[in-house]
C-alpha cells in the first residue's frame, strides 16, 4: 500500500463461511464515492481516496497524524471469481466483500464491484 510517502494500514479481516468467504476492511472517514473495487489478474483490488478539505486559513500544523492520499490493497482470489460474483457494502467505516467459494467460469472483465 503506497500512500504519498505514508503508509494508512488498510486493517482487513477475512472470515470462511460454508459457502463463501467475508472479507472486511476497516476504511473510517473515507467516502464511499471513493472507494474502488475491482478484479485484475486473479486479484481483488481495493483502493481509496481519502482527500484533505481545503483550508482558507494560513495556519502552523502543530501536530498532523490523519492521512491523506491513495490507498490500495490487493488480495488473491483466482481466476474463477468474476465482479457479478461479488457483493459489497460500505457502512460505518467498514467495507464488507462476500466472496463465493466456487463461482460458474466466466469471461473476466475489467469492470468494478458495485457497492451498496
């Protein structure tokens, strides 16, 4: 995860269920307009935006620990996974991925995840 010269921990937890697996990314403050999901070369791809406000006051940072810029994270699927397959939601800062385990062969594309 490369983020301007500073890394932002995109903390993630992946759960296996009978018939898929959950994969949950922890993205507070991030807009979910901002928020990219999409499969490339067996890859799930995850990336955001989280972009700073624009100041109208000249000011002295004293102390500045929020991050700002592109974030992105990569986890292995297969080939067999396609966008259709998945679900995804973004609510309270989390974003939630469910994952089928076994999925119908199909042409890849390289379109995005919608999320709910």
């Amino acid at each position: 995860m490369k983020a301007t010269g500073k890394r932002y921990p995109m903390k993630s937890d992946i759960r296996e269920r009978d018939d898929r697996f959950v994969l949950e990314i922890d993205l507070p403050g991030f807009d979910k307009e901002n928020i990219k999901a999409y499969i490339q070369n067996g890859y799930l791809i995850v990336s955001a935006l989280r972009e700073r406000g624009k100041e109208k006051e000249n000011h002295k940072w004293i102390r500045q620990e929020r991050y700002y810029g592109n974030y992105q994270r990569s986890f292995y699927i297969g080939t067999d996974i396609s966008e259709e397959d998945l679900k995804a939601t973004y609510r309270f800062g989390v974003l939630k991925i469910q994952i089928p385990k076994k999925a119908k062969k199909t042409e890849q594309h390289q379109g995005k995840i919608q999320i709910a």
